[in-house]
C-alpha cells in the first residue's frame, strides 16, 4: 500500500485519528481475524487506548460510507 492510499484509510473518530482494523490488516497482508487475535493476545504490548469499538451511531455513519460487517473494531 502506498501513502496515499494509507492516508485516504485515515478517519477521525473521537478527536482521533485511526484506521479501521480491515484496512490495517490489508496492509500488513494478514486476515483481520488474524489481526484482532493478535491484538487481544498481547494487549499488554499496545497502550490501553490503541483499540476502540464504535457507539451505534458512529457505526451508523461509517456504514452509510461502507459496505462492513456488523462488528467493527478500530485500530489506530
């Protein structure tokens, strides 16, 4: 993936800059099944606030610009 491409995957929730976990997972070229097990496996390796969940209605907006599942984890 190349910097712009990067950049456009680059949303601001919460004051924040992040990146969905599908796209981060894209990137590294893994599943994002895998890329979740990871994270949660070795928590104590990210700051407490490098993963988030959405509120309804922050899912709500991203799935009207979207096409995604019914769960999505943020990454950033």
């Amino acid at each position: 993936m190349d910097t712009p491409v990067i950049q456009k995957n680059i949303y601001e929730v919460h004051g924040r800059k992040i990146m969905l976990d599908r796209d981060l997972a894209k990137l590294y070229e893994v599943p994002t099944k895998s890329l979740n097990l990871a994270v949660k496996r070795n928590m104590d390796r990210f700051p407490s606030d490098f993963m988030f969940q959405l509120t309804r209605e922050e899912l709500s907006v991203l799935r009207f610009h979207f096409e995604t599942s019914k769960r999505i984890v943020l990454l950033w």
